[in-house]
C-alpha cells in the first residue's frame, strides 16, 4: 500500500501555494509588467504622464552600434567569468574533497567571498589592481605600461572579470564540494582497487557524476554575470575607459537611475530578461541531454 | 492602598504620555532630504539643529540620502507613492527634470504667499542665473554653490620664475613644459571620466563666452542642440590637450588609476588641477605638509574676453502635496539659512561660497578671506560674476539628460585620449549622440511648456 499525503482538493493546495505565489506577484510579474508597459512608452520621471510610442524604444536601442557594442560586451563577460568561477571553483572542490591538510578549513574559508556586497568587492580590487598605488603595481615598475586598467580597455574588462569570478568561486565551491562528497565512498574505493588514480577516477567518475551540479551552475553563474555584474562595474570602472566595460547590466542602471530615462532603461531590462530567458532555453534544451541525474 | 498608589502612577505616567504628544504636537515636523554625505551631511545637519534651536514653532527633520542621484531617486519615488519630503536638493544637472515635473511649489510664490519678502536681486548673477527660468523668475533656492577653480602649486611655479598662476592656456602650456623641464614629472592633473568632463567643457565654454547648445544652451526651449563640437576654440583646446597628454604635459589621474587628481595635487605629485571651489577646504586639510599653494580663475582661451563661469552644486526645491503649515516651516527655514550669519558658517566649515551679495558682504567685512585657509575663495565669486545679469549669455547649461550628455562626451574624450581617435570626429559624434538624448527629452515632456 502506498502511503502518501495528498490534498483532496486543488483549492486546498492554491492556499497553500498562495503566499508565494503572492510574493512572486509582487516583486516580480508586478514590476515586470511594470517595465513591460514604460518600454512601450516615454515615461515622465516625476510621474506627469506619458506617451504611447510602440517599438520605437527598442528600434532605437537595436540600431545603435553602441548597444550593440554593451550586448557582445555583456557575452564576453558573461561566458568568460562564468568559465572562470566554474573552473577554479572545481579545481578547489575537488583538492578539498581529497582531504588533504587543512580542507577543514578550507571548507569554510573558500565560502567567504560570497558573503561581501559587490561594491564592497569593487572597492577592494580597485585599490588590488590600481596600476599606480596598488599591490598589482609592482608588475608596472618590472615591465612598465604593462598593467592599466584605467587607461586599457582590455585591462579593464579583465579586472571587472576577475572580481565577478572571485565571487561565485566561493558560490560554485559549495554545490561542488557537496556534490562530490555526496558520491558513495564505496564507487571511490572500488575504483581505487581497480588500479584508477586520482586523475582518473576525476575524469572517468567524479565528472560524470558532477553533470547535474555543473549544469545548474552553468545556468545559474551566466544568469547571474548578466545581472550581478553592475555593482562591480559601477565602482571599479563605471563602464569605462571608452565604453571598454559597459555592459547591458550598468547601461541599464545609468539611463534609467541617473539618466532618469525611465523607459529606455524599461527597454533595455526587457532586452536583458530575453536574452537571458533565450540563453536558458538553449541550455536546456542543448546541454541538458548530456546531463546524466542518476 | 496599592491600588490606589498603581492608579496615581497610571495617572501620572498617562499624563506625561498625553503631554508628551501634545508638546511636539504644536511644532510643525518637514522633511528635508538631502544630497550631500560626509563631512557636508554632518555640516547641513548642523544648520538645520541651528534652526530647530532658534525657534520653537517649526522642526526640521533634515536626512542626507548619500548622494544627490540617489536623492532625486529617492525624492522621486516617494513623490510617485505620495510621500515625498517637503524641500528636496536637486543637483544642476537634475533642475530641469524637476522644473518640468510640475511638483513643486515655486520658490517666489511660496515666499511670497507666506509673507516674506525677499530680495532676488541679492543673489550673485552667475547663481540665480543658472536656477531661475527664461524669464528670470527663481522656483527654487540656490543653495550649496561653487565653481571650477584652477589649484596651482607656488614652490614649483617659482622654480620656473613665475609667481602668478597662467591667465590664457597659451601661457599654461609653456608653463607646462617649463614644470616638465625642471623635471617635474606631472605639471597638469586631469580625469575624463564621467563626472569630471565639466571643467573640460561646460566651464571652458562659459569662461570662453562660447554656448554648448542652440537656444542658449536650452533655456530657451527643449529643441536646443549641441554645437560645443563646432566651436573651434573647443576643438583646438582639446587638440592641445592631447598633445599635452602625449608629450606627458597633462596625466589622467583617478581612481582607477589609484589617486585622483585632487589626491595628487594635495600630495605634491601634481603642480596643476583644476576642479570646483568646494574641494579648497579639503586641499587644505589633506595637503601634504608644506606644500604651498594657491587658486586662481580658470584660463582663457587665446583672444576670447573672459566671461563669467557657471556655478555647480545644488538648489532646494518645495514639493507641492503639502499643507500651509508645513510651507510656513519650509519659509521659516529658507528665511533662517538666508542670515549672513548663517552663510559665514556656512562657508567656514564647508568649502561652498556664500550665494547672496549680503553673505559675501558680511564674510568680507568679519574677515573671512583675510585668513590663510580661506584666502582665494572670493574668486570663485568674482569668476561667477564677470559678466552682468544684463548679458546676454547663457547663465547655464538647461540641457535634459544633462549626466547622459556628460557620459557621452567622456566617452567620446576618452576615445581620443586613450584610442587616440580623431578629435573633431569624436567630438561630432558625441554631440551628435547627445542630440539624439536632446529628442529624447523633448519627446518624452512634449505636453509640457519650458518655463
């Protein structure tokens, strides 16, 4: 017999639901809806009124090359800290989870970076990677004009990347290290007698049966990078020099919070919310094959 | 027994809480939100418990929001929710949203309605100039104000035999190379990131007597454009400035690099910057021990006659949604800070200049410039009155998206100074980019008249 707990009603189950259901009506289709209708409008900042535009604030945002610019920007980005924050991340799960001096400590230590604000971290890397008064400044007096992230765009656009990356390594080293420590001890010994060392038994069996968290987190991270990414920006560089770091996240937040361009801003969100929704659905539909959840 | 001593207690202590309302009842509380943070939010703070202590009908309850964006927004949500402050700070950059918005309840209207009378005349040009409409009238009180000045080191000028400060740029750039000489690695600081373009720009236009836009420079109507890009005295200026930047005449310092160009002043590192009279006290707090210095007006361009600069900082604007009482305590307040009293302290513990006539007056009559931490700040009014309210010059820049326009020309001099882009191309481009904002703006408040 089988036992479990069901509702007899769907009503039941609705009231149950609701408070949630309530909270994501308020804090997300609410405001999305919001942003939906200025987009198709411009929206007087003050509240005085506005006027039906149509298309035309996206026809405007997707025939400038500048836009353009901040989309392909925001993929760099995106594809290159997400790749970052995955691989180190398990690089340390995996010397973690082989117990080696200290992973006690370890364990904890690594989860830190998660736990500081985005412009506290700015802050700390700016001073970090400064060309003339920080710590990377010493690379500077050894091959001068080597590093400047103020003045190289590419310099830049690598300094806001490690930043973000440094972040989600503490985030990623979690569900990693959980993970492999969820794999049965048994699977791992009988590997280790069938005469498989360490780098392979990482190859053969750990990876394989990483797939669901290495696919939740890839989902996650370049979710994450195309939305988090602002804090950091907006103290370290402010989306410069030249437009070197501007990325759709901070345009974004400088029309629409400083610019007051409340519907440009609306605009370039639904962008956002589509590329991202577009990146998740290929995700899935394209990678999740290979995931293997059990 | 016990019972009746608990009902005298009741009884007394339901008497100080009935009283205790009832006290505070009597004041009227307004809000104040603020922009400034830091030393300032503590210096605004101050003035207004100097209010509250200086009559007993009124309470001021004044809260610095960190940052003047983050004030308009805050100022902005709470009056979309019906909760706003009485008088809100908005920066020059934010008064024309603000003048558009149709929130507030104008500054010589409410002055007048509560019976005060006030001297408009008072106000240097250069300030009510910039805050009042096309057709001079004042909707909101001018009140933390400065302009650019240019810092100048006196040792190092006098290693190269000059004990003035350069009056034209011709004379600045060989300055400039006379401190590069004398091996002084860094003669001129400056940053073109995107708040610090305004000296580059705006100020050289104004000094220059040259406009931004058409319709001097938007007072007129939201159909202005830009044509800095067709100025060639604007054109040239920022050639010489690369070629500055390229010979290492002129180095970008901020705080990407790791020390801004205040920073680098105040250390000694750097022997020129030019940035607004509001940084003078804080140069002298944090100079470097010994460092001998000096502020003079902006230089002129070539031939141009100099004209007068524009002001920056902050008005304070009266909301509409509010009752007549609480528009008699914001009169009161205005009324309080106007004392050239007021604005001796004012400009003693912060940097800012006194905005009236009579405040300047008084600070000259006690004295104030006389002194070495303040000697040099009545420059920054004489820059902001060369020309007379008469001229017929812009007195400002009333450009909509005023901070996205500024990020534009960033963008465009930093193309040219770190990707070595053409100058007139970038310049044009930038303009043409804030153009397209202009209509923006334009479009978005069609329904409404430019007052």
């Amino acid at each position: 017999m089988e036992k479990r707990v069901t509702f007899s009603s769907t009503t039941v189950g609705l009231l149950f639901a609701l408070p949630m259901l309530l909270l994501i009506f308020v804090f997300f289709y609410w405001p999305s809806a919001q942003a939906v209708y200025w987009a198709f409008t411009l929206e007087q900042p003050w509240g005085g009124g506005n006027a039906w535009v149509g298309f035309d604030n996206f026809r405007q945002l997707l025939s400038d090359p500048v836009y353009w610019g901040a989309i392909s920007r925001s993929l760099v980005f995106a594809l290159s800290s997400t790749a970052i924050a995955m691989g180190m991340a398990l690089i340390l799960a995996l010397l973690t989870d082989r117990e080696m001096r200290g992973h006690k400590i370890y364990r904890s230590v690594f989860i830190w970076p998660y736990a500081i604000a985005a412009p506290a971290l700015g802050l700390a890397f700016r001073f970090i990677l400064a060309p003339e008064a920080g710590l990377l400044s010493i690379i500077n007096q050894v091959w001068p004009g080597l590093w400047n992230p103020a003045l190289d765009g590419k310099d830049a656009m690598i300094a806001v990347i490690v930043a973000f990356s440094w972040k989600y390594i503490g985030y990623n080293f979690i569900f990693f290290l959980s993970a492999l420590q969820g794999i049965p001890r048994s699977l791992t010994e009988a590997a280790a007698m069938d005469g498989s060392g360490p780098l392979r038994r990482i190859f053969d069996m750990q990876l394989p049966l990483l797939t669901p968290t290495l696919f939740f987190l890839l989902v996650i991270n370049i979710t994450e990078s195309f939305q988090d990414s602002f804090g950091i920006v907006d103290v370290m560089t402010q989306g410069g020099p030249a437009r070197a770091t501007e990325l759709m996240v901070y345009k974004i937040y400088f029309d629409g919070f400083k610019g007051l361009d409340y519907s440009g801003a609306a605009a370039q969100s639904i962008i956002l919310m589509l590329l991202v929704i577009l990146l998740t659905i290929f995700q899935f539909r394209f990678i999740e094959r290979r995931v293997h959840y059990k | 027994m016990q019972a009746k001593l608990l009902g005298a207690v009741g009884a007394l202590l339901a008497t100080a809480f009935l009283a205790g309302p009832a006290a505070a009842a009597d004041k009227t509380k307004i809000d104040f939100w603020f922009g400034n943070s830091g030393d300032i939010a503590k210096r605004v703070q101050e003035q207004c418990d100097r209010f509250n202590q200086s009559q007993a009908d009124y309470e001021v309850v004044c809260t610095s929001q960190g940052s003047y964006d983050a004030s308009l927004q805050n100022t902005i949500a709470a009056f979309r929710a019906g909760k706003q402050p009485t008088i809100a700070q908005v920066s020059d950059a934010g008064t024309l949203d603000v003048m558009l918005s149709g929130a507030y309840y104008p500054a010589n209207k409410l002055m007048k309605d509560m019976g005060y009378d006030i001297n408009w005349n008072d106000y240097f040009s250069g300030i009510s100039g910039y805050y009042a409409t096309s057709k001079g009238e004042m909707y909101s009180f001018p009140f933390n104000s400065s302009t650019a000045l240019l810092y100048w080191n006196k040792d190092s000028f006098a290693k190269i035999g000059k004990d003035h400060a350069p009056a034209t740029w011709q004379e600045a750039a060989e300055d400039f190379k006379k401190l590069k000489d004398a091996g002084y690695a860094c003669p001129l600081a400056f940053d073109i990131s995107n708040n610090e373009v305004w000296q580059y720009i705006e100020q050289f236009e104004a000094v220059n007597g040259e406009p931004i836009a058409t319709k001097k420079n938007g007072f007129e109507g939201l159909d202005a454009e830009l044509i800095y890009n067709k100025n060639p005295l604007l054109v040239s200026f920022v050639k010489d400035l690369k070629s500055w930047y390229d010979n290492k005449l002129a180095v970008i310092k901020n705080k990407a690099v790791g020390q801004t160009f205040i920073e680098a002043f105040a250390a000694g590192d750097c022997q020129v910057i030019l940035t607004s009279v509001g940084d003078h006290g804080n140069i002298g707090r944090t100079a470097k021990e010994g460092l001998n210095w000096a502020v003079s007006m902006l230089p002129t361009y070539g031939d141009a006659k100099r004209h007068s600069s524009y002001v920056g900082g902050a008005s304070l604007w009266v909301l509409k949604g509010h009752s007549e009482a609480e528009y008699k305590a914001a009169a009161s307040f205005f009324n309080f800070i106007a004392k050239p009293e007021e604005a001796l302290t004012w400009s003693t513990v912060t940097g800012y200049i006194p905005v009236r006539n009579s405040g300047f007056e008084y600070l000259k009559s006690q004295g104030f410039y006389d002194k070495a931490p303040y000697a040099g700040r009545e420059l920054a009014i004489q820059s902001l009155t060369v020309t007379p309210l008469s001229d017929p010059g812009p007195k400002g820049v009333r450009l909509g998206g005023l901070l996205q326009i500024r990020t534009e020309i960033a963008n465009g001099l930093q193309a040219i100074f770190i990707n070595n882009a053409d100058v007139q191309a970038s310049l044009d481009t930038a303009a043409e980019r804030g153009n397209q904002i202009l209509r923006r703006f334009q479009q978005t408040y069609k329904n409404v008249q430019l007052p």
